[in-house]
C-alpha cells in the first residue's frame, strides 16, 4: 500500500468526536474539501446541527420533505445531542432506511452510496439517513440475452433495482441476500443471493471468504470479480456464468446456483456455470419440446462447423484429398491455382481481416458501426477474390464458421483463440493434429471446475438420469419431476459418487 493510501485511511479509521467543530474539520481532512461535499449548518431545539451529503448522490425534494422539514418543526427543547437523537429516532421518521454511525469510514462510506448523514454537537455519533437520487438507467431489455416469448426486462447498474428485481420473481422468504464490500478504494457493493433451501452452505461459505479477500482497489465491471471466483478453472472455458436477465437468475437458484450482483454492472455472476446452458435459452422453455431439441442440436452442430469447418477443409485439402470425389477435388485445385499463398496463410488472413472488422464494428458509433461491414463484407472480400489473392473455397468455408459461431455468442473468445489453433495443427498433421488438439480442448474443459463443482455435469461426471434438460429437452410434466440440483455433482470427481 503507497503512503498516500495509508495516510487517506488513518483518519478515516478514527471514531466521531463530541464536537461538531472537530467532526467537520475532520470530514474536510478526509475529503479534502471536494466540491461535491455539501455542509448544510442550523439549530435543532437549541442544539447545533449540520448536514452533510454528496452532490448527485442525493434527492433534494426527499432531503427537504423526509428530513429538513421535520426537523425544521421541531419546537421543543433539549438538554443534550443524545435526547435530540432519541428524539429523531422514536418520534419522527425522517427515512425507511436510518442508520447510527460512529466512525468517518462508515461517513465516508454512506456519503458516497446517496445517504445524507445528521450531525449534532455534543454526541460521539451521526445519523445516516437513506435520501438517495442519483440518475440511473432505466430497466429495458438486454441486448445480450434477447429472446421472443420471454420477460423484456434486464438488470441496470443500479444493484438495489436489480435486488428488487429478483425479489419480484421470488417471494419467499428463503431468498437470501447477503451484502458485502469490494474494492479498498472503491468500496463497490457486492449481493450474495442464494436460496436457503437448496444450496450448500459450505459453498455460499467459500464464495463469502473469496469476495471478502479480493486483493484488489477497486471493481469496475463482473471481470474484476471473475478470475477470483474460477481460481481452478479452465483457461479457456468459464467456470462462472455472466446473465443479465433476472428471469434466467432465479431459475439458475432454483437449481442450487449462488449469484453475485455487483454494484455498476448490469452483468451478475452465476455460480457455477455448466457448459451445456450455453446452449440453453429461456425461449426453450416456451416452444415445443421438439422445437427445442432441434435447436439445441442445431446450436451443438453450430459449435463444431464454427471449430472444425475450416480445420477439416485444410487438412482434407493437403493432406487427404483421396476423402474428396474426383469433381469435388477438382474444383478445389482450380481454384487454388490463382492463389499466391498457401490455404494456411489464406484462412489466417481471413480470419484476421474478420476480427479487425468485427472489433471496429464494436467499437465505433452505431452511426457508422453499419458502413464497416458493408466495406468488410463486400469491398474487402470481393476484391480479395477478384484479385486472386483469396480462393472462393477458402472464403467460403471461414465465412460459414465465423457465421455458425454467431449462434453462441458467449464462446466467440474461445472459438476465435482455438480455430487459428486447429489450422495450424492440421497444416502440419492433417486430421491427426486435429484429433490431438481436439483431445486437449475436451481435457481441459472437463477438468474446469469451481468449488468442487465440474462444469461438464451432468454429463461429466455422467448421470443419464439428469439428460432430460441438455442436449434434448423433454415436457414440463416429467422435467418437474425430480430437478437436477448442482449440489448433487459437488466433488462428484473425489468422492466418485457416480
């Protein structure tokens, strides 16, 4: 820690004093007198007052009409500070959310969440009162997760709206919500939700410790948080889920999940995730189970041509064409003829020329997000071939990857980590390097786990009777027969239970 940090800190860890003089030249010292501090000084029944609150953070009508104005009315008078709290606390109701603090961290603290904190000359505490009024966006559909049949609502940044998000879906008692703090600078607010009844509380316990020791200054977004939580993870698959609909966040707690909202991201940790709800969305659940199954097939079918499509083309193409027909080889050998490099060379540069594009349409305004893909999509890439520089097969098949990855957008980083991968191994082993690449990618990802909990359940470990909801999805009569738990697969590997 620098010495700055540790001198911000010493003055904060110091309770209140009697004197409001050395209260307030204390809160100056802290906050080295920020301009969005506001220090409001008056009398209440003979005694001296002051209020203090962060610009922004605060609703000045609920300030003046919950707080100011009861006080303002207050005709009798005093002997100490202590009656005039008492007063306050019993007699007027400045606020649903009033909290006695006694000491400048927690000040500080209450400050900077929206709380108006009361100070009285001649009492060693404050009053932290609940005004908050800061802007926040409002609830509309997340652009990640949208379906067709489902709820149109998703989290903001706001956690206590996402809070009563969840609250609204679940109304029981047995929905917990544990709050806690990240961050030694920031302070974020953290919310451990769970429900009682079917989660193991050893769990909730580990994930507690982990959130409780984050090494870290500040939290921005869910990626601070992450790596922390899948410490025995795999590298390239995720351990902990990311969803921004409260309806997918209450039926992953139905099934034993923990999730953590995060205070400024709209995005909450789902805890664990298995690899198979990646092909899972809630519009499964509102269509035909037939329809649903074909789906998630398709989706499965979708992975393998988005990894394999352009691997398999390579190795075929090089190192096996007695698998292609007499026409089939032909055509692709003409083709080829015109290109200047190698299909290695070929499918890597065309591939690099999709990420550049496809980070360019990310990161520029919508306005003009759409003119880069017209230029990528029909500029580049005709030119590209009419020029001889690219085959049309070669185009052809990275073109339909790229396009069947589109239908798992939550595996883009790892499908675009592993397909140059696998067209190196097939460049220099053919099917071979495929197959030995393919054997690593599925080793790692069954030796994923968090807490104990395998991400390849229930598949791995393998329990047929817990199939019904992955690759096939049957009727809601026999699926609410007996719902699969995650805590039933928890150290499934050490203690070989199935």
């Amino acid at each position: 820690m620098s010495d700055s940090s540790a001198h911000l800190k010493q003055p904060e860890a110091q309770a209140l004093s009697a004197s409001l003089t050395d209260n307030l030249r204390m809160i100056q010292t802290v906050w080295k007198s920020s301009a969005d501090l506001i220090v409001t000084k008056f009398s209440a029944g003979s005694i001296g007052c002051a209020m203090l609150s962060c610009e922004g953070m605060v609703s000045s009508s609920l300030l003046s009409q919950m707080v100011f104005q009861p006080i303002n009315s207050i005709e009798e008078q005093f002997s100490d500070a202590d009656a005039l709290f008492s007063h306050l606390k019993t007699k007027l109701l400045l606020s649903t959310d009033c909290q006695t603090v006694r000491n400048f961290a927690e000040i500080s603290r209450m400050l900077s969440a929206g709380f108006a904190v009361f100070f009285a000359d001649g009492t060693a505490s404050a009053l932290a009162v609940g005004v908050q009024g800061y802007a926040s966006r409002s609830i509309a559909e997340p652009e990640s997760e949208q379906n067709i049949y489902g709820a149109k609502e998703g989290f903001t940044e706001n956690i206590r709206t996402n809070l009563s998000l969840l609250r609204r879906r679940m109304k029981s008692p047995l929905l917990t919500m544990q709050m806690c703090t990240a961050g030694s600078v920031s302070r974020t607010d953290l919310c451990i939700c769970y429900l009682q009844d079917r989660v193991d509380m050893d769990f909730v316990a580990e994930i507690q410790k982990k959130l409780e020791n984050l090494p870290l200054e500040t939290v921005l977004s869910s990626g601070y948080v992450r790596p922390f939580l899948e410490e025995h993870g795999s590298r390239l698959f995720h351990s902990v889920g990311t969803t921004e609909r409260p309806d997918v966040l209450c039926a992953k707690m139905l099934e034993g999940r923990i999730a953590v909202l995060i205070d400024g991201t709209p995005f909450a940790l789902v805890l664990p995730q298995l690899f198979w709800e990646l092909f899972q969305t809630m519009d499964d659940y509102n269509v035909p189970p037939a329809y649903a199954t074909m789906i998630r097939l398709l989706k499965l079918a979708a992975l393998a041509a988005a990894l394999l499509l352009p691997a398999f083309y390579l190795a075929i193409a090089v190192w096996h064409p007695e698998l292609l027909n007499r026409t089939l080889l032909q055509i692709l050998s003409e083709a080829e003829q015109r290109a200047p490099f190698s299909l290695a060379v070929e499918m890597l540069g065309v591939l690099f020329m999709f990420e550049v594009i496809r980070e360019a349409g990310i990161r520029l305004p919508k306005a003009v997000g759409g003119a880069v893909s017209i230029v990528g999509g029909l500029i580049i890439g005709d030119a590209a071939v009419n020029s001889g520089l690219v085959s049309t097969p070669v185009l052809t098949v990275t073109a339909l990857a790229v396009t069947a990855g589109f239908v798992i957008p939550e595996l883009h980083s790892v499908m675009s980590l592993l397909r140059p991968l696998l067209i190196l191994a097939a460049s220099v082993c053919g099917l071979s390097g495929i197959a030995v690449v393919s054997a690593a990618i599925l080793l790692d990802l069954c030796a994923a786990e968090v807490c104990g909990f395998p991400v390849t359940a229930p598949f791995a470990p393998l329990r047929c009777s817990r199939l019904r909801d992955v690759f096939v999805r049957i009727g809601f009569k026999s699926l609410s027969q007996g719902n699969f738990h995650v805590s039933e697969v928890r150290n499934a590997r050490r203690t070989d239970k199935f």
